[in-house]
C-alpha cells in the first residue's frame, strides 16, 4: 500500500506563479469539466456569472496573479496565496482588506472527490467566482472586520457562521434552491450529496447557525438556506459578540451526526 504523502505547499516563482506538473494540470481539468456539467442547474447563477468573469477554464490551472487582477477591476476584492491553513488572526485579517488566502497546492486524483484541507479546486472554483459578487465580498469584509473586534474566544462561534454560508451555503433562487459554498460547489461527493434532495435544508438564521456544531470530515446533514447574499450581509448588522454570548448561553443544538471518537 503506498504510503500517504503529505501536502506541501507551493512557492511561487519571481515572476508570481506557481509551476504545475501536467499531472496537476489534469487533476484540475478533470475536476473543472465534471462540476461545470453537474453544476449546470444546480448552483447558484451569480457561481456561472463569476467562472466567466474570471474566464476559468478546464484547459489551464488559473494563476493566483491573473484572478487578483482581475477581481481588483470588479468588486476591489483580491487573493493571496497562502502555505494552506493559516491561524484564525491571519485569516480574519485578509478578509478584512476584502482579500481571500488561497492554498495553491492542488489535490491528488485519490482525494479528487473531497479534501478536508481547502487545495487551489477548492478555493479558486469554490471560492473565487462569487468574490467577483459585491455583496458576497461585503459580506467577506465585514465578517472579518467584526471577527478581528471580537475576543479570541469566539473563533469556533465565527467559523460556524462562514461554515454553514461561505462554505457550504445554498440559496434561494428563482429557479428553486442552488448551492453557492465553496466546499459544496468545489467536491464532486458533497456537490452530489447536497442537492440529492435527501439532506435537510432550513431557512438561514443566525442563532441556529451559530448553535450547530458541524464535522469537516463528512457530508453535511443540513444546509442552510439565505434568500439573498444582502440578507447575509444584513446579517452582521446584528451585534455579532451579543449573538455569540446568547448562543453559548443557550448551548449547542443537538448534533445531526455521530460525535467523532
Ligand atoms: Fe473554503
């Protein structure tokens, strides 16, 4: 059995790109025609409207440089690569300035399906095209402005609130209901899974999302679903630090899962 090779990082070279192998280029082909033709009635349009406007394609793995450019056009948001994850304080920071970390490693054919760590697939295909949405990065910039002006111990409330939006997020649509969360859109397995029609799916509200504990290594057994991306910039209207105490006061829901051992 071979035995399991870490992920390592890339380092751009001095021209600002990173050097993908022809193994990798076909990782990211592969993954980019397969969720383009799934996702075709099944994500979000503002998802689409984004791909275009960073004209991502199956044929090239996208260079960080080309999409910030891009993105500084059209909604001033911007990204910035990153070894992979990085501590809450570093991360709240970015998404402040409205930029957002992109790991730039990309994942191997045996994890094609899903990837606990956030690879390039995950951020640039889940991640990048709603950051050409306006609203989607006022949303970004506020959560990690309000984020940085909370005391440290709010980190695992605040992720709550990104997980079930941000990361596995659907929404209401004329058309019915659409994923727009990047770890839905950017693996194959949850992708399938969320709009099987089999998982729950609740109208978004902040105390519930924030009382919902949640596993990054399973298929989420409830989406959460917002009306508008402005509903969820409104959303941080609310005193964040205020919902936070009140949600620990309450406690957390009941799991929908088996708690890991
Ligand atoms: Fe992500």
């Amino acid at each position: 059995m071979p035995t399991k090779q870490p992920y390592v990082s890339k380092t751009a070279g001095r021209d600002g790109r990173y050097a993908y192998s022809e193994e990798e280029r076909g990782v990211w082909s592969e993954l980019f025609e397969h969720q383009m033709k799934f996702l075709a009635e099944r994500a979000a349009p503002q998802f689409f409207e984004g791909i275009g406007a960073l004209g991502l394609n199956g044929d090239e793995v996208p260079q960080i440089i080309d999409i910030n450019s891009r993105l500084s056009k059209l909604t001033g948001a911007g990204v910035q690569g990153v070894p992979a994850i990085i501590p809450p304080k570093q991360f709240f920071e970015l998404l402040s300035q409205r930029k957002f970390p992109v790991a730039t490693f990309l994942r191997r054919r045996r994890d094609i399906d899903y990837i606990e760590e956030p690879d390039l697939f995950h951020e640039v295909f889940g991640h990048c095209p709603l950051l050409t949405n306006s609203a989607y990065c006022d949303f970004v910039e506020r959560f990690g402005k309000v984020a940085l002006s909370l005391p440290k111990g709010t980190s695992w409330h605040l992720f709550r609130l990104f997980w079930f939006t941000v990361e596995f997020g659907m929404i209401r649509t004329g058309a019915g209901i659409r994923a727009f969360g990047a770890g839905i859109v950017s693996s194959p397995s949850e992708a399938r899974f969320a709009t099987s029609g089999k998982p729950e799916m609740i109208p978004f509200d902040l105390m519930t999302a924030l009382r919902t504990p949640y596993r990054i290594d399973i298929v989420q057994p409830l989406y959460f679903v917002i009306d508008s991306f402005e509903q969820l910039v409104s959303v941080l209207d609310q005193d964040l630090g205020a919902a936070i105490a009140r949600a620990r006061e309450l406690g957390d829901l009941p799991a929908r899962f088996e708690t890991a051992a």
